[in-house]
C-alpha cells in the first residue's frame, strides 16, 4: 500500500506528465507510441494509478524536449 506522500508524488508526476502533453496538443495514444506504452498505461500514470519507470519518465523528458528532472519538481496539492 502506498503512503500519502508517495500518492502525492505520482499525482505530480502525472499532472506534469499531462500538462507537457497538453501543451503539445497530442493524445495519450500519440504519447504512448512514442514511449513504447499503451493508451491505457498513459493515462493510469497520468491519473496516479500506477508508477511507471525511471526509463519510461527518460521516454518522455526526450520526446517532450525538457529536462527529466522537471518531473521531480514537487507540487503537492
């Protein structure tokens, strides 16, 4: 089971992970063909449902152009 903080992180993470992808005007299909997951993966992280790798967040800090430690900048709500 996961803490409080660590659900506060991976709600981070997918919020970021989100709002590159809005800004970029692309599907969670789109993004998940670039980063070799399905749809359904994409939008699980993006939700906090599930923790994705360090490699899968390397994917997406590559394809978006920024660098990955954007994804580990905490903005707990």
């Amino acid at each position: 089971m996961k803490t409080d903080e660590e659900n506060k992180f991976l709600r981070s993470v997918g919020v970021r992970i989100r709002s590159e992808r809005e800004k970029l005007g692309i599907s969670q299909e789109a993004l998940g063909l670039e980063v070799g997951l399905s749809k359904n993966q994409v939008g699980r992280i993006e939700r906090a449902q599930h923790a994705t790798s360090v490699l899968i967040l390397h994917r997406m800090a590559i394809f978006f152009e920024i660098d990955i430690k954007t994804f580990f900048v905490f903005e707990y709500a």
